[in-house]
C-alpha cells in the first residue's frame, strides 16, 4: 500500500514542532512596571560593554529583568540576554555548553557542582530569599501556616525535589512535621506560581519574592522564621565566557550598590 | 529502468541527511550505562514511569479508536455543511506546538476553565493534575494520526463491498463492524500504532496539563526530563527504552511505510 503523502508530510510537521517546543525559554526582559525598583545610576559602569548571557535561577526573573533595564541606560554598549529556568535546569545546560557568561544559581548546591567541574570561577554570594506559602487571592481555603498543607481538601503543589525552592520547601515541611501529597512537581517556582494563579492548585511553596512579583495574583502566608528556609544566592563567571571582563564587571554590579538596590526592592536580603 | 549515478550535488546533502538522524541516536548510545543497565531497568522510577506510559498511551489510543474512527468514516464516508472545517480542526494539533495545546486544554478543562467546571460541578471529576488529564492531553495530541489514516483507509476502500452487504439485507451498522472495519483493518492498525508512540512520547501537553507526579502524571518523557538534572544514566535508559519501542512501532509498519 502507498503511503498517504499529506499524513507523512503532516507527520513530519508536527514532530518538528514538537521538538521545538521543548527548547529552552529564554525570554526577554518585559518588566516595564518596575521603574521604581532601584533609581538608574548616571555614572556609566567600567567594563560592561559587548553582549552577555545571563544564566538566571527562575526566582530572580523580576530582579535581573530590572538590573536589564538599569544597565540599558547605565551601560549602553551592553547588549544582555538572561535565560530564566530552574538551578537544576541551567546546571545540566551549561555541562551541556550552553554559551552563559555568567550563571546566578539559588542554592550552593547548584553551584557547587559547576565548581567542581571547574566550569565556573569563585562563586560569590550575592542574595538571601525565604519562603513563604502562596495561596489564591484573599485565601478562600483558610491556609495559615504550613500544617495547612497536609489539609485534603487543599490541592498542593510543590517544586520538583531537584529544584532549589522544592528541596528548601521539603526541608521546611520536614522542619515542621507535615506530611504533604502534592499533585504535581513542577520544575521551576514560575510554574508552581503558575498553578495558583491559574486556580489549579489551591496552594505551594516559593520565594517571598515569588509573592511579592505576582502582585495581586496571589495571597502570600507568612512561615514563621522556626519553621523557614533561607536560601542563598551565588553568582559566578563562566570559565568559557568570550566576553570575561564584562562578565566580571556584570557580577560585581550584582554584589555592589546597585545590583543590591535592585535585588532588595523586588524583596531579597542582603548576603 | 537503469538507476541513475547520483550527482554530488544531491549525494552530499543526502548524506548529511542521513547524518542528521543517525548520530544523535549513536550519542545516545554510546553513552549508554551499558554494565549498570540491568539495575536501571529494574530500578523503581523506570518501572514507574513506564508502567504509567504504558497505561496512559494504551488509554489514549483507546479513546482516540472509540471517538477517532467514527469521525474518520463520517470525513469519508458522508457529506455535510462545514466538512472541509471540520477536517482542517481536526488537523490542529498535529500543527500546533503541544505546550500550546496544554495551555488550551488548561484553560477549557482546568478548574476554572467552562469545560473543567461544569464536569467537576456534573462529575465531580477534576482533569488537571490527574492520570485522565494525562491521557486526555495524550488523545488530543495523538487521535488526529489515527483519524487521518483511517480516513484515507476508508476512502481507498471499494464502497461496492458495501453495497453488496445492503442488498443482501445487512442494516448500516451490521455493514459497518462486518464489512467496513474488516477491510479497513490495516489502516486502522497502522494509524492505531502512530497514534501510540506519538502519545508515548507526549511531553508539552502534558506537562502543562496535567503537571509532573512521579507515578500519576510523570510519564516517560517527563521522567527523561527531570532526571537528566539529577541523575543522566537513568535518563539514558529511559530515552533507549523509547527509542526500542519507537523501533518496534516502525518494524510492525515497514509494510506499510518500508516497502517502497
């Protein structure tokens, strides 16, 4: 029997597409909304010139989107691309040779495992981050600490145990004795943010900063500093970069002044 | 007819061509934990998740024959207002990215979507984050193969076997299990069988869909995934697993496709 021509041609298409689509995302900076998160330096920054690839953990997507637009007008001749994905993600990539100049993890486990495949310079720690429940606007279920959580009438997601913000979230739930089924591990704190703000799940785990970016999407519980994980930020250059002297400059922008402004308007702690 | 000697110009990018396919396959290989392969495969998360393939793939094809084939013998067979409409949505999601279908099914069978909710409120089914949104999302990405060949099946098909059938007195339905499926069986199995590793290898829908539990939506895709981060080997004998079925699939169609 032949074969259909149009079903191997349409075959064809849809495989290809789908292959496309798992690419990995690297969006561009959007954030027009944060002009009040720290004031553009007028001093124009040493170094920073020629293009950059930011590898960022998917927490700090508010903050460096905002470092983004301080250096357009602070260091022109920059030309910056940040890649936003879970630690995890971004480690097993820059192995893989992905061209990052520099990598931002959320945790130093992450971070480690660059260093000791000598694939990154001297990591320094540049944020701290803690955690906090988030629920859908106005919290209908009633959700006041982490006990909550182990509730079945709640559906509860949690990152994936490979991601920074699941393994922190798991320590926590440890921490306070609660035993907790989520219905699915998504593998970046955007995509748990996701499935409250979407109204699929009725609560998760992330970052403060997580909260604080969704705005009025959702409703942040506090949990108590006893019961809390504090995460830490390290940047580092990567050792393959064409480009290390911006690379530096850029992750020494970060530790400094203005990075700092920045990374705390959007609700990070000093290092 | 003598073969032609092929002129360079079409040899080389035919052999790049050839390139392009095989040596991910031998990348994928050669990295193969060949001594620990044994222990992997037995290992808990392999069986898991491909226990939960299988069930979910199985499940979608399932659904894509019992809805599928009579939307294939209606293309075919009938004509009503709207049928060349109808045939191009149904080729939809062979076209469209697949996390943009998981996106839409979200927003139609999620919680808060119309769909969604008027089940959960009729039901008390939810579909997102469960083991039916996953099959679901499987169906919606696979049926369009199975309804495209067993179209064309029916349409290859000499209507007068079926004619016969009514003048020796067999209704519309009779016909249909008696005379139409018999002759269209090997489209039927050959669309069947696309149909299944395309949902075998579901990965954007359902991920969106139905989200990423290890046992109830962490198919094999998303299980490769998630332990490329963690733990390379294991992704390694997943991804050679599918590729051994993606193998067989092909094997049992080399009539069909093979032949030329």
């Amino acid at each position: 029997m032949k074969p259909p021509v149009r079903t191997l041609a349409a075959l064809a298409v849809a495989l290809g597409l789908a292959t496309a689509a798992c690419g990995s995302s690297s969006k561009p900076a959007s954030s027009g909304t944060s002009t009040s998160a720290a004031a553009p330096t007028t001093t124009v920054s040493p170094g920073l010139t020629g293009s950059l690839t930011i590898f960022a953990a998917a927490s700090l997507t508010a903050a460096f989107d905002d470092i983004k637009a301080n250096l357009k007008t602070s260091a022109p001749g920059l030309s910056l691309t940040n890649n936003y994905a879970g630690s995890q993600a971004l480690v097993q990539q820059i192995e893989n040779g992905a061209p990052a100049d520099v990598f931002a993890s959320a945790d130093t486990a992450n971070m480690n495992k660059l260093v000791s495949s000598s694939m990154v310079d001297p990591p320094q720690n540049f944020a701290h981050n803690a955690l906090e429940i988030a629920v859908a606007p106005g919290n209908p279920k009633g959700v006041h600490g982490l006990s909550d959580l182990s509730r079945s009438d709640l559906k509860v997601v949690l990152c994936d145990a490979s991601v920074p913000a699941g393994k922190y979230a798991r320590q926590a739930l440890s921490m306070a004795g609660v035993t907790v089924h989520p219905v699915s591990n998504p593998l970046d704190v955007k995509a748990a943010l996701m499935t409250v703000t979407s109204g699929e799940a009725d609560a998760t785990i992330v970052y403060v900063t997580d909260v604080m970016a969704a705005g009025r999407g959702v409703t942040g519980v506090p949990i108590p500093a006893n019961q809390n994980v504090i995460a830490t930020y390290p940047i580092a250059v990567v050792k393959s970069t064409k480009n290390p002297q911006a690379a530096q400059a850029y992750v020494s922008y970060v530790v400094s002044g203005p990075g700092q402004k920045a990374l705390q308007a959007r609700g990070f702690m000093a290092p | 007819m003598r073969r032609a000697r092929p002129p360079v110009g079409l040899l080389i990018p035919a052999v790049l061509a050839l390139a392009l396919i095989v040596v991910p396959l031998i990348g994928l290989v050669q990295r193969a934990p060949w001594s620990s392969l044994g222990d992997q495969l037995s290992s808990h998360a392999v069986r898991q998740a491909l226990g939960l393939s299988l069930r979910c793939s199985l499940s979608a094809v399932g659904l894509s024959l019992v809805l599928g084939v009579p939307l294939a013998w209606m293309l075919a067979r009938t004509s009503f207002p709207g049928r060349r409409l109808v045939r191009a949505l149904v080729l939809v999601p062979m076209v469209l990215p697949p996390v943009v279908g998981g996106v839409a099914l979200l927003y139609a069978f999620g919680r808060r979507g119309f769909a969604g909710h008027l089940l959960e409120r009729l039901t008390g089914i939810t579909l997102a984050f469960t083991t039916n949104g996953a099959i679901l999302a499987e169906t919606f990405v696979a049926m369009p193969f199975l309804i495209i060949v067993v179209e064309a099946g029916l349409r290859q098909v000499d209507v007068r076997y079926e004619e016969a059938a009514a003048t020796l007195g067999a209704g519309p339905w009779r016909r249909f299990w008696r005379v139409t499926i018999p002759l269209v069986f090997p489209s039927l199995a050959a669309g069947a069988a696309l149909a299944w590793a395309r949902a075998l290898g579901e990965f954007g829908a359902t991920i969106t869909f139905a989200g990423n539990l290890p046992g109830k939506t962490q198919t094999m895709p998303l299980a490769v995934y998630v332990a490329l981060e963690t733990s390379p080997d294991l992704a390694i004998v997943m991804s050679l697993i599918l590729l051994a079925i993606s193998l067989v699939v092909l094997a049992g169609l080399r009539d069909r496709w093979l032949g030329a």
